[in-house]
C-alpha cells in the first residue's frame, strides 16, 4: 500500500513540475503553479516517511 502512495506522489511531482514550467514561461500565474508543487512534495516525502514508523509493541494478554 504504501508504495502506492510514493508512486501517485512521483506522478503528481512530475505534472507538477510541468505545470510549474507552464507557471515559468507565464502561461499560468506562478502562485497557481507553486501550490500544487508544494502539495505534490509533502504529500510524497510524508508518505516515504509514514512507511516505517514504529507503532509499538503488540503484547498478548495471558488468561488465568
């Protein structure tokens, strides 16, 4: 599942960035294009990072 996440968030980077280019050449107003990229960044380096955190230890409870 999670490499899912950092594959969608690869993608959306990549359409990003384009966009962003679009945002450079003054197609797109450059405030439209930051905020995406942005997203697009945190999105992905939150979903790398989410992947291997540790989420405690599973204790069986022993019935007498």
């Amino acid at each position: 599942m999670y490499r899912y996440f950092i594959g969608v968030g690869i993608i959306l980077i990549i359409f990003s960035f384009v966009f962003y280019l679009l945002g450079l050449m003054r197609i797109v107003p450059l405030i439209f294009t930051i905020i995406p990229m942005f997203l697009s960044i945190l999105f992905t380096v939150h979903s790398w990072n989410n992947r291997n955190r540790f989420r405690g230890a599973k204790h069986k409870v022993v019935k007498q």
